[in-house]
C-alpha cells in the first residue's frame, strides 16, 4: 500500500518506501517509486508522485521497520542501523549496533519519552537520547532480573516489547516475556530514564498470535465514568477482544481512595532472590497488610523456595487486615525468593488490598562443632 511509515517533520509530511512497491492515491503516489525517504512539499498533493522529493536513507531495498521525529530530525530504524535525516535531506546513520538483528515482529514502533526515543528491539528496550548510546531500560535489564532464577520461579529476562505508548510521565507497553507463549503483560513505566525507571504489572493478555506485534495506545480524551469530565484510558487486545483499563487523571495507574473501582481477582509474583553472605536461620515472616474485605473472601498466599531447589514451602493464607505472623524454622538458608499469590472473589467497585510491608527476621546459623 504505498509507503511503509508515515511521519511528521515540522508541519511536512514524510515517509519511508521500499525500492520497487507500488503506490495507491493518497499513499505516496501511483506506480512503482524510488526506495527511501520521501519529504512531500508544502502543499502539493500526496497522490502525486513528484510531491515528494526522494532520497536514500539507509538501504533502500529493505522495508524500514520504524520511522520518528525527535528534535527536527527524523529517524529510521532498519536492519543497516538507526539513521536520522532533517529537513534538507542530509542523513547519515548515527548507530551501527543494531546491524543485522532480524526482529520477529515487521514493525518496530519508536515512541518519545522525557527527551528521548523509546526502541522495543530485540536487544531489548532501549532509551536513546540523540548524540549518547543506546541505553537498555526495560523491567529484563534490571541487574536483579538479568540472572537465571530458581527452578519454579517465573522467568522475564529474555522476552520481547511489541510496543508502547506514552502520556504524560507514564510509558505503558506490552511485553511477551516467553516469544513462544501467547501470554503477555500489560505494563507501565515511570521514573527518569533510563536508570531511575520503575516497572509494574497492570494485568496479563492474551496474544492472538505469539509471532505478530500487539498494540497498546493511551487515549486521553474518553469520557469512561462520567460525561461530565475526560478521562483517560490505555487500550490493548486481549484474545479476540479489545480491552482498556481506566487511569488516573493524570493519566497514571494509581487512582484516589474514593475512585473506588474493579480489582484483579487473582495475582500472581515472585519477590527478588535474597542471597545472604552466610546462613541463617529463619524465625518469622510478619506481613502487614490493608484494605480487604472482612468476609475472608480476599486472601494473600505467601510461600518460598528455599536454597534454589525448586520446592515450594506454602504457608496458611492471610484473610484479615494488619499485622499477621507467619512463624519459620527453616535453618541453614543461603538463599531465598518469596512468592505472593492473590485470590479474591469480589467484582464491585471497592479500594484495592495492599499488602503496606513485609518483613523477614532470622540470625545467624551458630557453628556446629564436632
């Protein structure tokens, strides 16, 4: 259908074609066109082949897998690198690591974010501010996540972004952290990029197909609770459905005690591995937790993995806000990854169960001497 990417640079409209694809009116002229990028003149016609004036950016018999403006230039994504280009045609490639990777996905939609563009490749998501390095910020490039974890724990170090979208201070996105499995997470960013960046869950979806991207797209002009007041939104797919959650009014996950709304009914994480620098031996695990239903229909099932060995310890669930102690004897523990389970029952408009704090306390392993 014409042109690949469509993009704006100033008030010109610019595009990306690949060499030998044929046009259709209104999508980069008629006929077979000139690989590369094209900048349409100021009020000529889009139709018209010769509105655009085409020139090379990279390799112009390879179909460009994204294209952005960023600080009045432009930037193409290909399998060559990442170019930019301005107004008068000048390009050149600023980055050549990103030679030859062969995304699974066709497209590779760049976002901005806080002064700099937002890469979901292959390497990872990358943040990059023009004239500095690519710089990996996605929830896999946490030194905390990058280690192979404990038998049974959840892996998310090797998994791909499809895209994002960004309003505001949040970026949200997608993220298939098994490229074989359609499951994927709905996720949101927030913090300054790209090393002060907190990642969290808002729910999991569906795929349609685990081999083709899924979109996600922040609309900041719906009206979901009231027709009195805008709202904001973030949209995904969701299996053969199209699905949204409500946002803050700053257009955040986190919304006032009085937005009461619909909660997950059932959560699932695993904690950091804790690695201590000797063994201990555990005496107690006191969680603290808040705002569930006093009918114990809301519960939260704490367990662990003890020493990496793959065995799940799990303990009697907590049904009751405040303080609970969960007594342990487990002895001679170098290592440890805490598990948090949530089921309830409830569908109403209600504050969402927190858990506020969670504690561990043990000592030391004494010496045993023969």
């Amino acid at each position: 259908a014409g042109a690949d990417h469509h993009a704006l640079i100033g008030n010109q409209l610019v595009r990306h074609v690949k060499e030998g694809v044929s046009g259709i009116p209104g999508l980069g002229g008629v006929g077979s066109q000139p690989g590369g990028v094209g900048i349409l003149t100021e009020g000529d016609e889009p139709s018209t082949a010769a509105s655009w004036s085409t020139f090379p950016v990279g390799e112009i018999t390879e179909r460009a897998a994204g294209l952005i403006t960023l600080r009045g230039a432009t930037f193409v994504l290909n399998r060559d690198g990442l170019y930019s280009f301005n107004s008068r045609g000048r390009s050149g490639e600023v980055f050549t690591d990103l030679r030859q990777w062969q995304n699974p996905h066709v497209n590779i939609p760049m976002a901005i974010w806080k002064g700099g563009l937002t890469i979901p490749h292959p390497s990872g998501f990358l943040y990059y501010v023009p004239g500095e390095l690519p710089v990996p910020f996605g929830v896999e490039s946490k030194k905390d996540v990058l280690p192979i974890p404990p038998s049974g724990v959840t892996e998310i170090h090797s998994g791909l972004y499809h895209s994002s979208s960004v309003v505001g201070d949040f970026l949200y996105a997608i993220y298939q952290p098994d490229l074989s499995s359609t499951t994927a997470l709905v996720m949101v960013a927030y913090g300054t990029p790209p090393d002060d960046v907190s990642w969290q869950v808002l729910g999991s979806v569906t795929l349609n197909d685990a081999d083709y991207m899924a979109g996600i797209y922040t609309a900041t002009s719906g009206r979901p609770l009231t027709f009195a007041r805008v709202t904001p939104t973030v949209w995904f797919g969701n299996g053969a459905d199209l699905n949204y959650v409500v946002l803050s009014p700053k257009a955040g996950p986190f919304r006032s005690r009085a937005d009461t709304h619909k909660v997950n009914i059932s959560g699932d994480a695993f904690m950091s591995e804790l690695v201590f620098p000797e063994p201990v031996d555990l005496t107690e695990l006191v969680v603290y937790t808040q705002d569930m239903l006093t009918d114990d229909t809301d519960e939260w099932q704490m367990s662990f993995i003890v020493n990496a060995t793959g065995n799940e310890e799990n303990f009697a669930p907590i049904v009751q806000n405040g303080r609970s102690v969960i007594p342990l004897t487990n002895k001679l523990v170098h290592r440890l990854t805490l598990r948090v389970q949530w089921i309830a029952t409830s569908t109403a408009d209600r504050v969402p169960p927190t858990i506020a704090k969670i504690e561990l306390f043990g000592k030391p392993t004494e010496s045993i001497r023969s």
